[in-house]
C-alpha cells in the first residue's frame, strides 16, 4: 500500500486526499487552518452566501414593480454574517466528515519539506511523516500592494471585507478582477457607494471582452463608478474614513470611502515550505510542474493555486484528482483548456473555452453567434432580459471554441458548454439538441442558430436591443 502526504486541505488537497484513498493509498492530510482551505473558508463560499443576500435584498426593494409590496426593509448584518458562517462550519464539517470516512489521516500544523519523502509537521507537537509521494497543494493568499498608507486602519483585504461589523456607507475597490467586481456588486446591493480603480482599460481582464463590456455597464447602472486605466498613488486619512488618490489621465483623483478594498489578486503561498531545500523549481512563486503535476522533483507534486496555472477552487479540485490518479499509476486527464469561470454578479457570468481575443489572435477562422437575452422569457421573467450568449465556433466545421454567458443561471448553464467542448461538438449538435421551455437555457440553442444567422426569436439584423 502506498502512503500519500498532502500538504493543504483546500479544494485541491482534500479532493487528492479522497481519491488517493478511494484507490487504495494510506493518505495523510497536514493542514495549517481549517479544512476546506480559501474558498471555503474565507473565499467563493463566504462571498457567494453574502451575494445570495445582496440580490435576495435588492429583489425585494424592487418588488413593486412585480407586484409584491413591503414596508421596512432592512439589512440585518450580524445576521447575514452568521447565516455566512453557518453555511461555512457545515461544509468544512462535511469535509471532515468525508476525509474520515474515506480513512484518511488528518495532522493539524503546519507542513515542511524536509525530503523528497518527507514532511515535518509542526502542530501541537512536533513530527515528521515519511511516504511514498507527496502532494503539495498549499493554495495562495491575497497580493498585498505596497503604497503609501497602505497599512491603514480601514485599508483592508477580500478576507477582512468579508468579516465586516457592519456595512459601510462608501468603499473604494483597488482592482477590477472577478473578485473586486463581485464585491463591488455585493456592496452597491447592500446601499454603498462603490468606486473600482482599475490599471487595464477594461474590467475583468480574463474574460471575453464583449461580455466585460455589458458587465460594466449593468454594474453602472446599479450605482458602481468606474475607473480604468487608472492607478492608485497613495491612501490618506480624511474625516473619519479614508481617500485614495488615483490618477488617471495623468491628473490625481481623490476617491473617498470610508474603507478601502485592496482586491488586485492572489499569490501563490509556497514561501517557507522548504521548497528551495528541496531544489523545486518556481517561478514567481508559482511552482512548476508538468502535464500530471510533479515538480522537478520526482514523487512531489503540486496542485492547485500553489502551481498559478488557474486560481480556481474546481480547477485545484480536478487536478487534485488527476494528480491522485498518476501517483497510484493510473492513466489521468486533466483538461486545461475547458475549465469554466465563474463570476457571481447579478446578473451572473460564465465562460468557457476561448475568448473571441483568444481565437483572433491565433489566427482561427471563426464566426460567432450571439442571442440577447432580451428574446428569452424566462430571462425575462428573471431578470428583465438583461444579458447575452455568446458562442465562438470555427469557421470551417463549427466546433464550439467558446462559449460566454452573462445573465441568469450563467454560473450553471455554463456546464452544458463545457461538455460540449469537451466532446468536441458542433453548432449543429447544440442546435439538435432540444431545451426545455421555458428556461434560460434555452438561448444556448439559440446562440448556436445564430452563429449562422438563424436564431428563432430574435429578429435578423437586429442588434442587442
């Protein structure tokens, strides 16, 4: 039997853990904190459990106009953080109980590479655990800016804004990215007055820009100020909040907020767990690895954000379970050019595949269809109709390349495309392929029938209304 140690018990770790016990592996877990890692603990399921009420609230401030009224609505916020830790201590503790039930060992402490084999634990008590391989999946940790006044009182990161005692009526957001966005809505819903300060010309740089585009204008529309291609110069005490300085254009901006959110990304956490003895390879940070996720270093992997190929919780899962499978000398696959993204705004956004930048830029044939979510009753119904789907296919054999969503239920139906993709499928296949009405998912269909201009209910050469 083979003995497995995996350094981290985030998203990644505790899915390599399970697997490499379900195949047969003597599996020890150490763990610095809690299970479940970031985004259990301090990340997606925290933030989205917030969002949940965010739009819960502004769903029922707006009820009048779908024939609901109510007087007195509030926001009780201890009570909302208490429901969020709730939701959270219930699904660290189902990962307890799943690590238990599969046999695995768990070590509270933290991890260091002594050798190839080994690592030393440093808990309640010192020990070291000697195996056959070892896992590292130590996750990542927010980017901390340096700027003056960046240390503060009320200059804060995505894990602090997430512990708040209360609302707050203003707030400046360093950072345009998934995570800075969906605060951004989080906090406008909940009545505060956002600003994002972004250095790129565009918000959410990773996502097809068309869809960006429609995203920032919905977020303006909701009471979000914008700032590209802008940068952050310092953070001074003003009143009894704080103002950031940006300059933009070249002329500086006082932004004041009563916090800041630095939200500019996160790093990989690889310092100070013997990397560098052991002779593994970095770069930037992010450890190196190859197509099954060993290191340089044969027996010693690295999964999951620690590795910066794709900071995402399902993406650290699926390598978690591809790295299991090659250590216990099983054939794995780990698809890296279909992992979905996500971004929980209101309305939602998922992608998968390339992004139209993407496709242009390797010189790919292409054509796309769009479907605004206008023609869907059921975003309608939703949503307003507020939205589109956007589907990238070859030009020559229209295989999907790329699908990018923004409306409701964008975080799941995004699913439907990922399969699509991975099977290799056609427009034609999704077009065959027959929706339920009435749904949201059903202008997935329609995307397809306009890649050649033929969507049903949407009128031909009429532009997103």
């Amino acid at each position: 039997m083979k003995k497995i140690i995996i350094m981290g018990g985030g998203p990644g770790g505790y899915v390599a853990a399970i697997r490499a016990a379900q195949l047969g592996a003597e599996v020890h877990l150490v763990e610095t904190d809690k299970l479940g890692g970031t985004c259990l603990n301090v990340g997606c399921i925290p933030t989205k459990a917030v969002l949940h009420t965010a739009e819960l609230y502004q769903e029922v401030l707006k009820g009048a106009s779908i024939g609901l009224l109510a007087d007195n609505i509030r926001v009780d916020w201890p009570a909302v953080m208490k429901r969020k830790q709730q939701v959270v201590r219930r699904l660290v503790g189902g990962v307890d109980g799943l690590l238990k039930a599969n046999k695995v060992t768990v070590h509270k402490g933290k991890g260091t590479l002594v050798d190839p084999r080994t690592v030393e634990v440093n808990g309640a008590e010192t020990k070291k655990i000697i195996g056959d391989a070892i896992i590292i999946a130590t996750g990542s940790e927010p980017v901390k800016l340096k700027f003056p006044g960046a240390d503060l009182p009320g200059v804060i990161d995505s894990t602090a804004a997430l512990s708040l005692e209360k609302i707050p009526k203003s707030i400046v957001i360093i950072g345009g990215g998934v995570i800075g966005v969906e605060f951004a809505a989080m906090f406008s819903a909940f009545g505060a007055k956002v600003t994002v300060v972004e250095m790129l010309p565009q918000i959410l740089p990773p996502i097809d820009g068309e869809i960006a585009v429609q995203v920032r204008q919905e977020l303006t529309t909701q009471g979000v100020q914008f700032l590209t291609e802008a940068r952050l110069t310092e953070v001074v005490r003003q009143g009894e909040g704080l103002c950031a300085k940006a300059e933009v254009n070249g002329v500086i901006q006082d932004l004041p907020g009563e916090l800041v959110l630095v939200a500019v990304g996160r790093r990989p956490r690889t310092e100070g767990i013997g990397l560098e003895a052991l002779g593994i390879a970095t770069e930037r940070g992010k450890i190196k690895v190859d197509a099954n996720f060993m290191t340089n270093v044969p027996g010693v992997y690295a999964i999951g954000d620690c590795n910066g190929m794709m900071m995402l919780a399902h993406a650290a899962s699926a390598q978690g379970h591809a790295a299991a499978e090659h250590v216990l000398g099983h054939e794995a696959f780990y698809a890296a050019n279909i992992v979905p993204s996500c971004i929980y705004t209101s309305p939602e956004v998922g992608g998968v595949g390339m992004t139209e930048e993407q496709v242009a830029a390797q010189g790919i044939a292409y054509n796309v269809g769009r479907f605004p979510l206008a023609g869907n009753g059921k975003a309608m119904i939703e949503c307003g109709g507020t939205g589109m789907i956007k589907i990238i296919a070859g030009a020559k054999h229209g295989e999907i390349l790329g699908v990018h969503i923004f409306g409701p239920r964008a975080t799941d139906m995004i699913a439907e495309a990922a399969l699509a993709i991975r099977l290799e499928a056609t427009v034609d296949e999704l077009i065959s392929t027959i929706h339920a009405h009435p749904t949201v998912s059903e202008a997935v269909g329609e995307a397809a029938l306009a890649v050649t201009g033929n969507a049903i209910h949407w009128p031909p050469g009429v532009k997103r209304g």
